[in-house]
C-alpha cells in the first residue's frame, strides 16, 4: 500500500510538472516575453511580419493588413528560412524580390509607451535611391481562433496578435533622430522638420 501511495505521489508531481510546463509556453506566457522583449520563444519578430503594415506607394491610407498572428507567421514558409541581420545602426531587416527587384524591409525597436504601445522605426527601400520611413504604433494581444478539426469538432486556440494601431510617415530618407521618452515620441530636426516635433502618446 505505502508503495502504490508513492507512485499515485510521483505520478501527481509529474503531470504537474507537464501542466506547468504547458502553462510556461502558453499564450499568456507568449505574451509576457512579447510584450517584455518584443521576442517571440526568445527570437526577434521577424521583418517580414512587421513588413505585412506596410502600406503600398500607390495608397495614402492607413494599412489593409492591421494585425498578424505571430506564431503563424514566423513559422511560414514566407518567412520560415528568410534570414534576417540586425545592421550596425540597429535595424533588424531582410532583404526580397518583388516584380524582380530586390527589395529591404528592416525595423528599429524604439521602446514601449504607457499601455503597451511598442513604437517600431522601419525603413523600406525598392529599386531606386528612396528609403521610405514610418513609424509604427503597435500593440500585442490575445485572440480566439476558432477552427474545426478533421471529425467537424469545433476547437479554440489562444494566439498571440501583433496589431498596427497607428503609424507616423516620417519621409523619405528623413535625417531625424527618434526617441521615446515620457510616453512622448520625439522626434529630431530633420530635412522635413526645423525644429524637433514631440508627438503624446497618452
């Protein structure tokens, strides 16, 4: 009896320690790293999912695409095995084609504002001299997804959401500095700015 008792005992620590285990890579945990590191199981976002805001040269407009499931789109085939470098003035950035030229797409992380608004300089260039900036406001979370599985069973996953929820179109090749200080974006006198611009965040 005293041995059965002993193994119910371990048996009980073990499925804990799974149930912990799931619990340390759920999506609140996901969230926690993302919303602390803005790292996704310990790597950078990748470009090509904060690439997904940009909006085309041909609109004006805020972004068709305003959020990305994080987990669906490092793991895509897309962007799965595109490397990606972090340059010397610290853009993390990939290089793509695009109706055959070659194209870079690279973001800065600038810091996190009141509420959990990540501010992300990025810079994009094509296949001329132009290096288009934009700041992008953004904001993880967690969303439901439904989905039913082979014997028509609805299931629900939790999944970690990047989200645009605003952007500041800085220009081309803008010479500016950008800080985030005090929940207070500021940004440096530039070609397009004669004095320094400090944009609340509140």
């Amino acid at each position: 009896m005293k041995v059965l008792w002993t193994l119910i005992l371990l048996l009980s620590f073990v499925a804990q320690g799974v149930c912990d285990e799931d619990k340390s890579h759920g999506p609140k945990s996901a969230l926690n790293e993302a919303n602390k590191n803005f790292t996704f199981n310990a790597t950078p976002i990748h470009p090509g999912c904060v690439n997904e805001f940009s909006v085309n040269m041909a609109d004006s407009g805020p972004p068709i695409v305003r959020a990305i499931d994080v987990a669906a789109c490092v793991s895509s085939n897309e962007f799965f095995s595109v490397e990606y470098q972090m340059s010397d003035d610290g853009y993390i950035g990939y290089e793509y084609e695009d109706s055959g030229e070659k194209n870079y797409f690279g973001y800065k992380y600038i810091g996190k504002a009141k509420g959990g608004l990540h501010i992300l300089d990025t810079r994009w260039s094509g296949g001329g001299t132009m290096v288009a900036k934009t700041v992008f406001l953004t904001r993880f979370g967690i969303e439901k997804y439904r989905f039913f599985d082979e014997q028509g069973k609805l299931k629900i996953e939790k999944r970690l959401i990047l989200k645009s929820v605003g952007q500041i179109v800085r220009g081309d090749r803008d010479l500016g500095t950008i800080e985030l200080k005090n929940d207070k974006l500021i940004l440096g006198e530039s070609q397009y700015r004669k004095k320094s611009e400090v944009i609340s965040l509140d």
